[in-house]
C-alpha cells in the first residue's frame, strides 16, 4: 500500500481542524497509532515483563507467558487508558491540545495444574481517527481543499499457557488473533469543479501469530533472585486483504455520495501485517520486597505503507523498572502494603521522515492498592500508573507530542475455579 504525504500539509491540517482528530497525526500513517501493551502494573515499569515474575500467586504475565510459576488463583483484569496529548509544530508556531479514553485490556487467567497455566485476553492493538482538512487559495481566486482522513481499529485476542519444566525453568506460548479494519481517504477539489475526487483505501485483517517464552529464575542467597527471560514473535497467518479505489464524485445531505465513477481499482492480500519480533529481560531482586529489571525489544518494519520522504523502517525499545512493597504482612499500616511501580524508557520508532526519526521516550509510575486486608496471596486492587513522556520532534516543520497518559485497572484474584473439600 502506498500513501504519499507532505507533512507540513498535514501539520497545517491537523491545527485548522483540531477538534476533528480523535489521536496522534502519525496515526495517519500504516495501520495506525499502536495501543497495545502491557497490563497497567507492567506499563508502570516502563514496560518491563520478559524477565518480570510477580512474587506472589495472583498475576499472570500475557508478554511472556512463560514467566508464570507463581500463579495459583484465578485472576481477573478489566483496565481502561485515558490519553493526554499536547501537539507543537514550529509550521506557523502552531499547538493543540487532544484527549481520548478507551478500553485497554480484559484478562483472565487460572492455574490448569501446579506446573501448566492458562490465560485468555483481549486487547485493541492499534487504532486511527482523524479528519485533517487543508485549503490554499490561487490567485484567481480559485480554492484548493484537500481532506485526509481516517478511521478504524485492530483487536487483538491472546490464549497462552505456561508450563514449568522445573522450579527455575520455564516455557510458554501464546497466540494471537488480530481481527479489525480501517480505512483513510484523501479527497480533493476545487471550488469551480462540479465533482471531488477521493482515493480510498479500507484494510480488513483476520491474522494469527505466536509467540513463544523462556524464562529462567534462580534463588540466590538472603532471599535474592535473578530472573532472565526470552520471547519471539512469529508466524504469520491469515491475510490483510486491501481495496483501492479511486473516484470521483459529489455528496448530497447526509453524506450520501452520488453519481459515483471509479477511475481505477485495485484489491491485494498480505500476510506480514504484524512485523517479527523479540525481547530479551534480566531483572534482580529481593522475595516479596523489590526487584529491578531492564528489557530490550526489537521489531522489524511493517508492510510498506508509505513512500519517500517517509520511510517505514525497524525499531527498538530499551526499557528499565521495578517495584517496592515496604511490608506486605503489615495490616496495621495500609500503605506498607501498597505495591509503588516506576520506570522508564526509549523508542526508536519504525517511522521517519527525510532522515528524522519519529521517536518516544517516557518515564512511568504506578502503585497497586489492595481492597483489604487480606494475605497478600489473595490481593484483590486497583492499579494506577502515569506514563509522562514525548514523541516526535520539531525538525523539518515536524510534530512534537508531548503526553500524559493515565490507566486504571481493577484485579480481582481467588480461588473461583477450584473444588472445595469439606469434611
């Protein structure tokens, strides 16, 4: 799929008709802006999981679904995002402020036997909204409107289990269905022309692929552990099937196109939607008190969307976190008993533009309030975290994003699924 863009129209765009446009302009790039990641209490940690084992019986790890020996309970997530933008162009010295709230994971997971455990989840993966409309007025007085607009999200639902080969070794597989469409449309006319001329392009996918973990942790003295962890990515299936059109044509009320001609059309299938990847983790710490860990991983470019002065190329993320719990078993001081997060990290992203990449980097925070006081084996709370950070630059008439996303999560964690005995 080819996609042609000049960005300083975009920019110009994307200020003129601010209210329009739902996330980031990069969003009009590819598949859209990626939602997915990690569970609230992950993203806190900068997004370390490939080496992060939660101490305690009550979580499960969707990123490498190896690393779950502990769970014992059945646990249960429903967690939500709230995102803050803030947009800088040095085009006109322009700024904009945008904001958007969704649905950002639906987990549950349960141990099958002390050595095997299941997880189901969903997620969205990636998503697109945006209206950019751009006018430039000739001399003659004749104006010139060009619309670039998007919409449109991709899913994700995600089954993995995990199997401990040994009380330090253990592996997992997970696979993943991405389900979804969306679309972008580039209309242009003019005002002494009769018909608008629109390139559409809708992307459907029914896809699959796997990913598969290792993760190793080793007891040490005075209640240390070092914990080492492995995923990859791989094997796509099913199809990304995408239908150009190109038309011209007219609107009545209500949006309705009429008198529609297609000058040119065009259907194609794809199977390397999502791109191939691994991450690699090592992380250390102290049972049931702290633990730090950092995380390399790397994705290759996806399908190409675009065409020069853009380039869609490889990327990678370095990330480094942890948690601290004061006393979990102190039930006289409710705040010993709260998890605090924080972390941190950096991202060269798969898109740049005349040499420039688009990145991102962020710091991250969070905490983990339990509901009450039970044993921290069966801590039921609320997550938070705060991830505080910018992408982008202002070189080349660019746009600079600054954030401030928000995400809360609500974990319910017991034994529903075991029989009980009674005397």
């Amino acid at each position: 799929m080819k996609r042609i863009f000049v960005l300083p129209l975009l920019v110009a765009g994307l200020f003129f008709n601010a209210q329009s446009i739902g996330n980031s302009p990069y969003a009009a790039f590819g598949i859209g802006d990626i939602k997915y990641d990690n569970t609230t209490d992950v993203n806190a940690m900068g997004g370390i999981s490939t080496a992060y084992i939660w101490d305690f019986n009550n979580n499960f790890n969707f990123s490498n679904p190896a690393a779950n020996k502990n769970l014992e309970l059945t646990s249960l997530k429903v967690e939500g995002a709230n995102e803050n933008n803030f947009f800088k162009s040095n085009y006109d010295n322009m700024s904009v402020t945008k904001h958007s709230s969704y649905l950002s994971n639906i987990s549950i997971a349960f141990p099958l036997s002390p050595k095997v455990k299941f997880g189901l989840g969903y997620q969205p993966y990636s998503s697109k909204k945006y209206s950019i409309l751009s006018k430039e007025t000739f001399t003659d007085g004749t104006v010139k409107a060009n619309l670039f607009s998007g919409e449109g999200m991709i899913s994700t639902v995600q089954a993995a289990v995990s199997y401990q080969i040994s009380p330090e070794f253990g592996l997992g597989f997970r696979t993943n269905f991405y389900f979804g469409n969306v679309y972008d449309i580039n209309e242009l006319t003019y005002s002494n022309a009769e018909l608008i001329n629109g390139y559409e392009t809708k992307n459907k996918t029914k896809s699959f692929n796997f990913t598969v973990g290792t993760a190793y942790q080793k007891k040490l003295a005075a209640d240390r552990k070092l914990t080492l962890g492995g995923t990859l990515t791989f094997g796509n299936t099913g199809k990304l099937e995408t239908q150009y059109t190109n038309s011209t044509y007219f609107y009545t009320t209500g949006q309705t196109k009429n008198n529609v001609s297609i000058v040119d059309s065009k259907f194609s299938e794809n199977k390397d939607l999502i791109p191939l990847g691994f991450s690699l983790g090592a992380g250390y710490g102290k049972d049931a008190k702290w633990f730090v860990g950092t995380q390399v991983d790397y994705n290759k470019s996806q399908i190409d969307f675009i065409t020069d002065p853009f380039a869609n190329q490889a990327s990678y993320k370095i990330s480094a976190g942890g948690w601290y719990l004061p006393n979990y078993n102190n039930f006289r001081n409710y705040f010993s008993r709260v998890t605090y997060r924080y972390g941190a990290y950096y991202e060269k992203g798969n898109l740049s533009y005349m040499g420039t990449n688009v990145n991102k980097f962020a710091i991250t925070g969070g905490l983990s309030l339990p509901f009450e006081n039970k044993s921290a084996s069966r801590m039921s709370g609320i997550d938070l975290g705060v991830e505080l950070g910018q992408r982008g630059t202002l070189e080349n008439n660019m746009i600079r994003q600054n954030f401030v996303n928000l995400k809360v999560g609500l974990h319910f964690a017991d034994k529903w699924f075991n029989k009980r005995l009674y005397d």
